[in-house]
C-alpha cells in the first residue's frame, strides 16, 4: 500500500474530529451569548434607564434648583436633598381697581383705588414630588399649580373725595387696601395662571429632555380653584395720588 493512501486514511479522522471540536466551540459560545442574553439586555437597559434619571436630576435643578426622589423601576435611585416648599413656575402683573361710595344724609364721599400686583403660580412640594423612570414611560407625579403668593408693587389714589359731613374714614381706606390683593388674587385665578403653570412646567422638561420615552406629568388631588388663602407680601406699602 503507497504512503499517499496511508496518509490519506490517516488525515480524514483527524479532519473530521477537528471540525467536529470547531463546532462544538461555536454552538458553545453562541449558547452562552444566548443564556447571557437577558442580563446583558437588563444591565444596559438599566444603564439607560440612569442617564435619563440623572438628565432630570439636572432639569429639575436648572428649574427648581432642587434634586428630586427619582425611582428607577420602583427602586429608589436618588433622594430629595434640597428642601425647597415651592416651585414658582411663572409671574403675571396683575392690575385691579376698586371704587367705594357711599352716600348719608345727602352727603356722599369717595374713594377710588388702583392697584397693581405681581402673582407667582407653582406647586406646593409639601404636598409630594416623585419621578418613577420606566423602560416605557417617565413618570413625574406632584400636586395641582395653584398661585403661590401675590406681592404689591403699587397702589394709586384715582378718587379721594369727602362728602361736606360725611368725611373719610381711615378704616374707610384700610377697607379698601385689604380688597385690592383680594381682587387681584381672584384675578389671578379667573386668567388661568395656575393651568397655564402645569403647561410651562411641561413644555420646560420637554426642552431639556430628549429621551425616547414619553414624559408624563400626573397632577395629584384636585385642581386648585385659586381661592385658597395667599400671602400679600408689600414691596411699597405707601399710596401715590394719580395724577
């Protein structure tokens, strides 16, 4: 028998076996990819998942200037660290005039009064701020707007007329001044300032955030009517005579 044809019964063996062992290897290590699969899938969805809780960390700070609670899939992620009451979205000047007459015994006095006022609307954080960061969904749950607080800026005398017997009272004019911030409070409220905060607080972590999932804002309890009770601070608390 020649070496050609020894050599040749030798070699087909040792070929087969090594295809075989290749094989082997490559459904091995494609049955690992595959059983690793999930976790990997899970670590980088996780990953993702962080960046968009650390992008709102940064929006509500830029906003806010607070770090909000954010929970990843239900676990905690980030704690609140600043503790911020309010979150003032937006201020409207506010403009209001009130007239008082009064007539006895044929002697009337009055007085007329402008006054304008700086509204601020937000949210109350005391009531709750969480952001939950689903694979599908971001979630930011917080309390109705409502308006926040009402600052005088002036308040002018249109009218200041005394009747021959019937002369002005000083609680006359103090009765006057507590109506004006009542006025423009209501004012406020009637313009839609709070709901027009809920969509600029929208339209604001929209701009900031780019993500691929949707952004949802769920207001909690009822929606203010703005009648609640609002702190009047003054910035000038004297009265100037229109001219």
């Amino acid at each position: 028998m020649s070496k050609s044809a020894i050599s040749g019964r030798i070699s087909w063996p040792v070929a087969l076996t090594l295809i075989a062992f290749i094989v082997a290897i490559v459904i091995l290590i494609i049955f690992l990819r595959i059983e690793t699969w999930p976790a990997r899938m899970a670590r980088q969805s996780t990953a993702q998942l962080e960046r968009v809780g650390k992008d709102l960390r940064a929006a509500f700070i830029d906003i806010a200037h607070l770090q909000p609670r954010i929970t990843i899939n239900n676990r905690v992620y980030m704690e609140q660290t600043t503790p911020v009451s309010e979150l003032v979205v937006l201020s409207r000047r506010i403009e209001v005039e009130h007239e008082f007459l009064h007539t006895w015994v044929g002697s009337s006095k009055r007085v007329k009064l402008h006054g304008t006022f700086i509204a601020t609307a937000g949210f109350d954080l005391q009531q709750g701020l969480s952001i939950n960061v689903r694979p599908n969904e971001i979630i930011v749950q917080l309390p109705h707007a409502k308006i926040l607080g009402l600052e005088q800026q002036q308040v002018d005398v249109l009218a200041f007329e005394n009747g021959l017997w019937n002369r002005i009272s000083g609680q006359d004019v103090q009765s006057e001044l507590s109506i004006l911030p009542q006025l423009a409070w209501k004012k406020a409220a009637e313009t839609g300032l709070p709901a027009e905060a809920e969509r600029t607080l929208q339209r604001q972590l929209d701009d900031r955030l780019h993500t691929p999932e949707p952004l949802h804002l769920i207001f909690k309890g009822a929606a203010a009517n703005g009648f609640s009770k609002v702190p009047l601070q003054m910035k000038r608390s004297e009265m100037t005579n229109a001219q």
